[in-house]
C-alpha cells in the first residue's frame, strides 16, 4: 500500500527522531511565544526560508546525479551509475517515502512540510492572526476571505 503524501516521511522515520524533532518544535514555539511581536516575526521569516526534508533530498539528488552525468561523460562511464542510483531513490520515495538518505536527514533534524507548518501555525495563532475569523459558514463574504488569505500567508 502506498503511504499517504502527508505522513510517509513520519512513518519511515524511527519514532525516537520523530519524538526529537516534535519536542524540538514545541520548544521553539514555546520561546518565540515568550518573546513575542518581532521574535514571531523573526522567526516566521525563519521559518519561510527552512528546507524541508523533500526539498533537500531533491537538491541532494539533483547534486549527486549531475555529478554523476559530468564524470560519466568526461572521465569514465562507470560514474553513470551514480544518476542510475539516484534516480531509483527518488522513485523509491516517492512511492514509498523511503530511501537510503532519508534516515540520515531526519537524524540531522530535517523536517517535513507539515512539520514545519505546525510551527508556524502555531506562531500565527500565538500572533493572532486568526482571531478575527468569521463565526459562521454564511458570514464569509469576499472581504473576509481576501483578509484571511492574505493574513495566512503574511
């Protein structure tokens, strides 16, 4: 069975790094809640610019199979190898999560996407950003869902 997009990382990550990098993450919205305003903002920033394990294992990829590409066309044609195994590894993630680099990234605390919104979700709502949301379904006018859009990705 194929894991779903959102959780296949968590799954294939032993549970001990896992728990790390959650209690990492709610230190770190502990403290930027203590310091507040511009320490939210700070780190809200911060938190735009943090590579997410997918992006960094494709950056890494991209990397070694390139590498791969140029030894294999001007040094010696055994360095094609290196892009054949790359790119089995990409695949093999993407169907199922899992690959030879992916324990090594997690254990340097590398997060996922969702990982990552968590704390910044969490910094919006520690900010307020959400408090002036609607009630109900029927109150969403077009105004309020420009500000709500616009608030979610400030």
């Amino acid at each position: 069975m194929i894991p779903a997009t959102t959780t296949r990382v968590q799954e294939n990550t032993d549970e001990g790094v896992n728990e790390r990098i959650h209690q990492q993450t709610k230190r770190n919205i502990a403290y930027f809640a203590e310091k507040g305003g511009d320490g939210i903002d700070r780190r809200l920033e911060e938190l735009d610019r943090e590579w997410d394990v997918e992006r960094s294992l494709e950056a890494n990829a991209a990397s070694i199979a390139l590498l791969g590409l140029g030894l294999g066309a001007f040094v010696d044609r055994r360095f094609f190898v290196l892009p054949a195994l790359v790119t089995g590894f990409l695949l093999q993630h993407a169907v199922q999560g899992w690959c030879p680099p992916l324990p090594i990234l997690r254990r340097l605390d590398i997060r996922t996407a969702s990982e990552i919104d968590t704390e910044r979700y969490s910094l919006k709502v520690i900010r307020g950003d959400f408090n002036n949301l609607p009630e109900k379904k029927g109150e969403w006018g077009e105004a309020e869902i420009g500000r709500i859009v616009k608030a979610v990705n400030r």
